[in-house]
C-alpha cells in the first residue's frame, strides 16, 4: 500500500499506511515501523542507516518535555560560545544571570497559590541583593544596568516584572519623587525590602483617569489626621498589583478636601497591614486566577473611615499649616498640576518599559524559532527567520526614539508602547501558529511555554494607559498639530484641504524623484498619513470650524483614521532608526546585509499600511541573509542557557540543515509514533 507523504501529516495514527517516500523511491516496510522510521530518517539526514541503527531508539521519541532532537540548538551555541571568545560580557554575574538559568515555574501545572509564593520569593531573592535600588531606577533610568535589570527580570517572568516594579517604581518612586526628607526613611525600607508597597490609582469608574479619582482624604485640622473613605462603587480602587496579599504600605490618591473645598488629587503614603491582618476599615477583595499574571496578587480595595496623620501627605508641592490653610509651595502653580505631571513621569517609566521588553520578547521569540524551527523546510524556516531578524532588529534600534524625559520623548514612548505590545502579541501569535500547525507533539510543548509568556504580557496593552486610548491620544495632540513641520520646515501649520492638497503633490513629487531609493517606503508612509489627514479634514468642513463640532466628529467618526496615523508614525520613526543604524553597521562592516534587513522590513511595513504598492524584487536581499541567520541570531543579548530554561534542553540533537523539504516534517512526526 503506498500513499503519498503529504495525505498522512498526522503520523500518530496513520503511520502503518505510509509505505513510500515519493520524491526519493525508496520503500518501507509498513509492518516494521521502527525500521521504516530509520530508513527515513537516514534519507533525509543523510546518516548512514547503521549509526541509526546504533543510536538508542529513545532518542528519537518525545522527551518528557517534549522538546524536538532536530535543531539547530548545538549551531547555535557554537555561535554564542565564539560570540563571548571575543566580546566576554562586560557585566559581573549576578542572581539574575542565576535566576535564569533554572527551570521556570509553570503556571498551566501549578496552583496560584504556588504561583503567587514563587514570584514573591523571587523578589525577595533579588531585593536581599542589592541588584538595584529605587534612587537607580529614577535617576538612571537609561543606564546600561537599568536597562539590563529590565530587560532580565522580564525574562525570568512578566509576573516578577510587574511585581518587582510595582513595588519599586510605582511605589518607592513615588515616595522617592513627590514626598519629602521625613518620606526618605520609607524609601531605604523599601530598598530592603523591610516594606512591601504599591500603588492605588486605578478606579473601578475611571481607569487610570487622574483627575477623575473619586476616592476623598478628608482633613481634620484638630486631630491633624486624613480620614479616607471610598464614596461610590465606582470609587472602588481597582487592579492594585500586590494588594490582595503582598503589600503592606501603599501610596494612595486621593482628592483632599480641606474645610469643604476640594483641592485636587494628592498622593498619600500610608500603612494597609499590620503583621499580616488590614488595618481596620480597608477592606480587599481578591481578583483571584486570571488570564496571564496569576503571580501579581491583583485585588479591588476600599477604604471606609480609614484614619491617617498628617505625615502621610506626601508634602513636595503642598502643606498645610497649623492654623489649616492649605498652602502651595511652588508659586502659583497648581500642585494639583504638579503631581499629574509626576503621574506622567510615572506614566513615562512604565511605557519605556513596556516599549523595550516588548522590543525584547521579538528577539527572544525569533532566538526560540531558530533554535528549533517548525515542521517546515529549511528553504522556507529561513526565509521566515530573515522576516523575524528584520523585525527584531528594528526594534532593538529603535530605542532611542523613546528613552529620555522631555515633551517629544513623551509622545514616542506613548505610541511606541502601544505600537511594540501590539506587535509583541501578533509576533507571539505569529510563531505559536507556526508551531501549531506542526502535527508533530514536540512542537505542542513550544506552543505551550510560549502561549503562557505570551498571557504575561497581554496586559501590557492596557497598562500605563489602554493601547487605543494612547493611540487616540498621539493622533489628537500630536500628529494632527505638529506633524510635517520639520519634514516640509513649514512655518504655520494649516489643516484645511488646499493645504493638504499642496502637502500631498510636494511629496509625490519627490517620491516620484526616489523611486529607486531605500528610503521609498518611509515616503509612501508619509503620503499615506497625509491621505489620512485629508480624509478627517472633509469630514472637518461640517463643522464651521466651531470647536465642540471639531472634538464630536473628531470623537465620532475619526477615530479610525486617528489610530492608523499614529501607527504609521510609530512605523516612520522606527524605520528612520533603522536606516540609520543600518548604514552605520554596514559601514563599519563592509557588508550589505543590515541595510538588506532595512529594506525587508520597511516594504513589509509599507505593504501593511498602503496595500495597493508594488513591492520590489526582494530575492537577492534574501539569498543574501539566509545563509547568515543563525549568525545574525547569535548578536542578541542572548545565552542558550536562558533559553534551556525556558525550552528545556533536549536529550539529543541532529542537526536540522541535513534534512530535505519533506524528510524533515515526515521524520518529525515518525518519531512521535515510535
């Protein structure tokens, strides 16, 4: 009985009818299964059939992880091991580098009880070494070694990520930047870990919306105390990280009503548990088991009657005075003002983060794709792997276009975060497809580490501001207003349609005149945000130019067009990054290939946004860079021991380049029938 290979991809059950291989014409014996799997395996390694014979037949079923033995894992390391010969690590090694080269804890075999006390007792590990501290963290944020502990606690686990740095940034920042000299002792408490914190803005009925925190501190200039009460459900804080089990102190915002008026929202640093129990009238509810996160121990928190002294306002813009007057400390400025621009800061700090470990997840995803392709060809797993390099890289350079702490550094982070976590989950989804449309078992086990990181950080697209939200954000304040002026060196800015009209025949024109330039595609992006524009600015004309017309149809019916051109412009500044890092290393390199990674993904982007263009011919861009994958894969801050960590290291390794199209998805699946 013979079938062709390509009717039988599930291996497991129909194995006993597959009786010819058809593009080599050697038969098996269907009634010797073992021996039918080696006569295949050795056509398609080219090992000679006796030193499979000789090979120990476990070696070719599923491992208890289920990891594949055809890889390109021992490659690879070669790579890295030549890699750290001639650039050893600068950095000395620390508890991190420790943390992850051990086993990860599963969530999808564990309790969250046992999830819970794991991520915690990691951050108890790190924080009893001095790895960083909170006064790091806010003064160098850009630093090398910030940067490093960021990027390593990510991989170790988004649920200690976020744990961590809620108590470190959320709350030992806060304390840190808006409290005064009597606050610093809870600072240096926290860097010991002698407290545990976090932070309570978030409402049930407002989100992360500052100004609209319902939750009051009511002062009573006799006792000098605050009494803090939660007056509506919808004044429920919500989301607190660590309230449900873990913390113990909080900063807390709240509106603070002095002699019946309202003064604002204020922050206040304040105790919520005593040797373990609440403090009386703070009441918690736990979030319980969730999508992704289960070590964060999320939970709804409100306050009823709840009593602080004074010293609790953290008092670097305000106080107030014996007699009771509320007095500002920074002239005539609101402080009010004042504390929400320290809640952008924050805001700032988390999306950085945000932007650069979703950044670090492509290089991670692209490194586990390498190491251990799917069931495809390796024509076709290199190809893929030129995409996911040239993905990776954009990213990791674009970099610089949201690290910093000025106004326009403010705007790219909010978009770049939005625009990289998006990317992060449809890159995730992207790999776990392709594994998943392997029949064979070994590459379940894939799906399954990758599908609970990827669960991890899902909610980066609504913390530190809801992905479309920021997005509306950067359309309306940014790119509606101040787009294009440095590009055309307009000096009035004009939004009505002739004005549009003449933007978008100037830059045809030049694009017209760079048809053949690498920089094509970031001018076909250009003219497609303007065509946007021109878009909103008809349907602007209804308004006659009345401001509360402008803002309903600008919330109505121009969303849409709003978040595509805030995404081309994240595209736009992440391609001009690249560009400029391309050159440069091909410069100093003699080489060709950076400045081909450039040109694969910015037509791939450019396709995206502005379907209906042409796409050059790309193929020598990628003949060039195939064979150089696992090269270029080798330049990521990377170590094979974290990725054993997290994809347990197989028994056994054959090396993935010895097999044909077919042999190797065919070998794959006989392999798990064994």
């Amino acid at each position: 009985m013979q079938h062709d290979v390509r009717e039988a991809r599930a291996f497991g059950t129909q194995f006993y009818n597959v009786g010819v291989i058809p593009d080599e014409g050697i038969a098996v014996n269907h009634e010797q299964p073992i021996e039918a799997a080696l006569v295949i395996l050795s056509q398609g390694s080219g090992i000679p059939i006796d030193e499979l014979r000789k090979m120990n037949v476990e070696g070719w079923v599923p491992s208890e992880n289920g990891v594949p033995t055809i890889n390109n894992r021992e490659e690879l390391e070669k790579l890295y091991d030549i890699k750290n010969k001639k650039s050893p690590p600068s950095e000395e090694r620390t508890i991190l580098d420790e943390m992850l080269e051990k086993p990860r804890l599963r969530n999808y075999n564990s309790t969250i009880q046992e999830i819970r006390e794991a991520t915690i007792e990691q951050v108890r590990l790190i924080m009893s070494h001095e790895v960083i501290s909170i006064e790091e963290l806010h003064e160098f944020f850009d630093s090398p070694k910030v940067l490093d502990f960021i990027k390593k606690i990510g991989l170790v686990s988004p649920d200690l990520a976020t744990l961590l740095l809620v108590h470190l940034i959320l709350y030992g920042k806060s304390v840190l930047t808006l409290g005064t000299e009597k606050h610093l002792p809870l600072v240096e408490k926290a860097n010991l870990l002698e407290v545990i914190g976090c932070l309570m803005m978030t409402e049930e009925g407002g989100g992360s919306d500052i100004a609209g925190t319902r939750t009051t501190a009511i002062f009573d200039n006799e006792t000098r105390q605050f009494t803090i009460n939660t007056p509506s459900r919808k004044a429920t804080k919500a989301f607190i990280g660590g309230a449900a089990k873990n913390a113990n102190r909080t900063v807390l915002f709240a509106r603070l009503i002095l002699k019946g008026k309202d003064y604002g929202v204020h922050g206040f640093e304040m105790e919520i548990r005593k040797n373990g129990e609440l403090i009386p009238g703070i009441k918690v509810k736990d979030m319980g088991k969730k999508l992704g996160l289960n070590g964060v121990d999320n939970a709804y928190v409100t306050f009823e009657n709840v009593r602080i002294p004074y010293n609790s306002l953290l008092d670097k813009f305000c106080e107030i005075s014996k007699e009771g007057e509320y007095i500002a400390k920074e002239g005539n400025l609101d402080p009010l003002t004042l504390v929400t621009r320290f809640l952008l800061g924050q805001f700032v700090s988390g999306r950085h983060t945000i932007a650069y470990n979703s950044g670090n997840s492509f290089s991670f995803l692209t490194a586990v794709f390498g190491c251990y392709p799917p069931s495809m060809s390796k024509f076709r797993h290199s190809k893929e792997m030129v995409d996911n390099l040239a993905f990776s890289f954009a990213h990791e350079f674009a970099r610089p276009i949201y690290f910093g702490n000025n106004l326009k550094n403010h705007f790219n982070a909010s978009v770049m975060k939005a625009v990289a976590s998006q990317m992060a989950m449809e890159f995730f989804d992207k790999i776990i497809n392709l594994y998943g449309r392997s029949s064979s078992p070994h590459h379940y086990a894939i799906v399954r580490e990758l599908a609970e990181y990827q669960a991890g950080l899902d909610a980066t697209k609504t913390y530190e501001g809801d992905n479309n939200v920021l997005l509306q954000f950067v359309a309306g304040k940014q790119i509606l207003k101040l787009a294009y002026q440095e590009y055309l060196e307009l000096t009035k800015l004009d939004f009505s349609l002739p004005s549009l009209q003449k933007k978008l025949a100037i830059l045809w024109k030049y694009i017209s005149q760079n048809l053949f330039t690498k920089e094509l595609p970031y001018f076909l992006l250009k003219a497609k945000m303007l065509e946007l524009q021109k878009s909103i600015a008809n349907k602007m004309r209804a308004s006659g130019g009345k401001p509360e017309l402008v803002k309903r149809i600008w919330d109505t019916s121009c969303q849409e067009e709003g978040i595509t051109i805030a995404k081309i412009h994240a595209e736009t500044l992440i391609i001009k990054e690249f560009y400029k890092k391309a050159k440069a290393l091909d410069e100093e390199e003699k080489s060709t290939r950076w400045m081909h990674l450039f040109e694969i993904y910015s037509w791939n982007i450019c396709k995206r946004y502005v379907p209906h263009v042409k796409i050059p011919d790309l193929s020598d861009a990628y003949e060039n860079l195939m064979p150089q994958v696992l090269e270029l894969l080798s330049r990521f801050d990377l170590k094979m021991e974290w990725l054993d960590a997290i994809i347990p290291k197989p028994s056994k390794s054959i090396p993935f380049d010895k097999f044909d199209n077919v042999a190797y998805e065919l070998s794959m699946n006989l392999s798990c029938a064994l």
